[in-house]
C-alpha cells in the first residue's frame, strides 16, 4: 500500500484525561498519522494491553507525594497529554515508509520496541517512556515509528494476536529485571505475580538462561504455570508459612533474587526467602521491582536491607539491545505467546473492566484487535465476556 492510499482519518480509542474507562473515546474521524523520515507506518493488527495502560489513565504514578493523581515524567516535562492513544506492544504490517527508509520494508508484519529512547546508546536507558504514554501507541488502525523499533518477525506459526502478546512492553521489562540483578544460570529465582504479562515472561526468560523459577499465585494455575517452565507454584493466597513452603521446594536452600511484581507488605516475606540462612549463600540477595500490585508502599527495616547486604533494582523499561535478543529469540521460537483472549478495539472500555476484575482463569495477555481487522485477527481469540 503506498502512502497515497492510507486512509486521511482512522478508527482509534483516545484517552481524554485521568480517570474512570469514561475517560476512554472510540471515534472513527482521528487523523491518520504519516511517517515522518526515518519512520515506517504500520497498519495494526493487534495491541496487547498492559496494566501500565490502567495505571497511566487513573494516575497512579506518583514519585513525590504518594496521594497525587499523576504520571512519570523522568525527563522533567511531563509527556502524557490529552488526547492520547495508548497501547505499546503493537503487531501489524507496515503499508508506507517516510524518507529514507527502503521501500523494501512495505508488507514486512513485524513486532514494535516500544521505548521513546531518550538518546542513541544501546546499553541503558534512562528516562524511560513508551508508545502509548509520550506519543500516541497501538489503540488505533494505524501508527508511525521508527523503523529500526519495528522488528521484522516473519514466524507463520505465529498468528497477530499471539505476536502482540509477545510484545516487548512484558518480555523486555522481565529481561531487563533478570539482567539487572545479574542472575546466572542453576540460581533459584522467585516469580510474583507470575500469571500475568510480565510474570509468564519472566518465567520462560528464567529457563532459557537456565535458572529455577518458583512462582507465587493461585494454585488452580499451577499446571499452566509449571507447564511454561515454573519449577514450583506456592500458593499466594496463604503467606503465614510462606518462607518455610519456599524453603520446602528449594530442598532448604535460600532463593538467589527476587522478580517482584507485588510490592506492598509481601515485600518483607519476599526477602526472608533469600536471608533466612546467609551462609547457605554464595551471591548477594537481590531483589527486582518493576510493580507494585500489593500496594505503593512497603514497611521495611533498612537493617534488613544493609546488614544482609540486600541489593535492590527498581526496573521499568530496558535497552535496545535486550529488545534485539527477545526478538531473536522469538523468531528462533524459544519464546511462547500465552495469549488469553482478544476484544475489539470498540470494546476497549469492557476489556478493561475485565482485565481488573479477572478471575481465577486468567493466564497471559489480552489483545485489543480493531475492528476492521476483527474477523481475520480477533474473532478466533474471543473472550467469551464479550458479546
């Protein structure tokens, strides 16, 4: 498709302000972007959605006041405006190429990166935001980016939406935990929130670098869960024995770091699973944070932290160069969607009431399909809720 026959307006869902799902307008009338140089157009086939979504729409990314009503802004100004289309982890086809960038690419279906990388460096990244925050993301029919960002995954056993839920938003904030905290290969590795987005990657991540995943969540998943790669399941909903029914599945040896997800009070009893027996160690403690599920804010003894010598790393996005490796590994098929379902993109509003009060079933990403492209890439992942 040449960029002469990309339609002017385009289906998208905008985010109006800090709110409720209200806050949340499908229109039909939204002006299609167009690629600037150095930047490929891709029509969209299917955004996975992202408890980042969520959080950025209610506000819940204070840094200073833990009441307020915000979202980050680490490079000073603040990037989430009104209106703005969210969704980061885009899959689709590009249709058109801007200036610069080989004609060649038009037709490649591909998987986005979905950082706004302050700069060029391929090791670090500092200020850190992302399509559907600082520019507008993947809840529409089409988006422009950066056609070095936009990874050519060719994979036929893979359908749209199961690319999507592969997106780098989960895979690359698990990897960059895991790189963060220098786990090797034989390290026992705790997982919360392990039946989520970032939960399962984290799951095959540890596996493929050869450590031990232990997850905590519901035990009507642990089949499905241990069937990814998870070494053990532990029950999240009794955390009274926690620490000692770690210590059971570890054969008694202490949990080398920590992948949390949960935040909250289960912060400390987290910890106790790596300090409980120092001499039993060979590597510091190391806990990842990149959630707070179970809460903002955590109670902790910095006597625990320094006298065991815990090291903790806060993790929100990654780097280039972790983005290049999960793509590799996608396409060399050592990652594995775990896709729970699709809504159309019309239907935004039910998908996130749904995604909050989830039940007991739920495994994975969901995926926001536009309706345009429903029949062909949603409608063979419907969730039954939706009708």
């Amino acid at each position: 498709m040449s960029e002469a026959s990309v339609p002017e307006t385009m289906a998208a869902m905008q985010l109006m302000g800090h709110g409720g799902v209200d806050q949340l307008q499908y229109r039909t009338d939204v002006a299609t972007p167009r690629p600037a140089p150095g930047e490929v157009l891709v029509k969209v086939s299917a955004t996975a959605k992202n408890n980042t979504d969520r959080k950025a729409r209610e506000g819940l990314y204070p840094t200073k006041d833990k009441e307020e009503v915000a979202s980050f802004a680490m490079g000073g100004e603040p990037t989430l405006t009104f209106p703005r289309i969210q969704g980061a982890d885009v899959a689709g086809r590009v249709v058109a190429v801007g200036e610069g960038v080989n004609e060649g690419r038009v037709g490649e279906r591909g998987l986005l990166d979905f950082n706004l990388y302050p700069d060029d460096r391929r090791d670090i990244n500092l200020t850190p935001d992302y399509y559907g925050h600082g520019a507008d993301g993947g809840f529409a029919e089409y988006i422009a980016v950066p056609s070095d960002q936009f990874h050519r995954v060719d994979n036929p056993e893979l359908a749209d939406a199961e690319l999507a839920a592969l997106g780098m938003c989960s895979y690359q904030t698990a990897v960059h935990m895991l790189n963060v905290a220098g786990v090797t290969a034989g390290e026992r590795v705790l997982v919360t929130g392990a039946s989520g987005g970032v939960g399962t990657a984290l799951i095959q991540l540890c596996r493929i670098m050869g450590a031990i995943p232990y997850a905590l969540s519901q035990q009507e998943k642990a089949p499905a869960l241990k069937e990814l790669g998870a070494e053990a399941v532990l029950d999240r909903s009794d955390m009274e024995s926690f620490t000692d029914r770690v210590m059971a599945e570890t054969g008694g040896e202490p949990i080398d770091a920590v992948m949390d997800l949960a935040g909250g009070t289960m912060t400390d009893r987290f910890i106790d699973t790596m300090i409980t027996d120092m001499t039993r160690r060979s590597t510091y403690p190391r806990l990842s944070i990149a959630g707070a599920s179970a809460g903002n804010v955590s109670e902790v003894l910095w006597t625990r932290i320094y006298l065991y010598q815990v090291q903790i790393f806060g993790v929100s996005h990654g780097t280039r160069e972790e983005a290049e490796q999960l793509v590799a590994w996608i396409r060399s098929g050592q990652l594995k969607p775990v896709l729970h379902g699709a809504f159309r993109l019309s239907a935004l509003r039910e998908a996130e009431e749904y995604f909050v009060n989830r039940g007991s079933g739920y495994l994975g990403k969901i995926v926001i399909v536009p309706d345009s492209e429903w029949d062909a890439q949603g409608a063979p992942y419907a969730i039954e809720a939706q009708s």
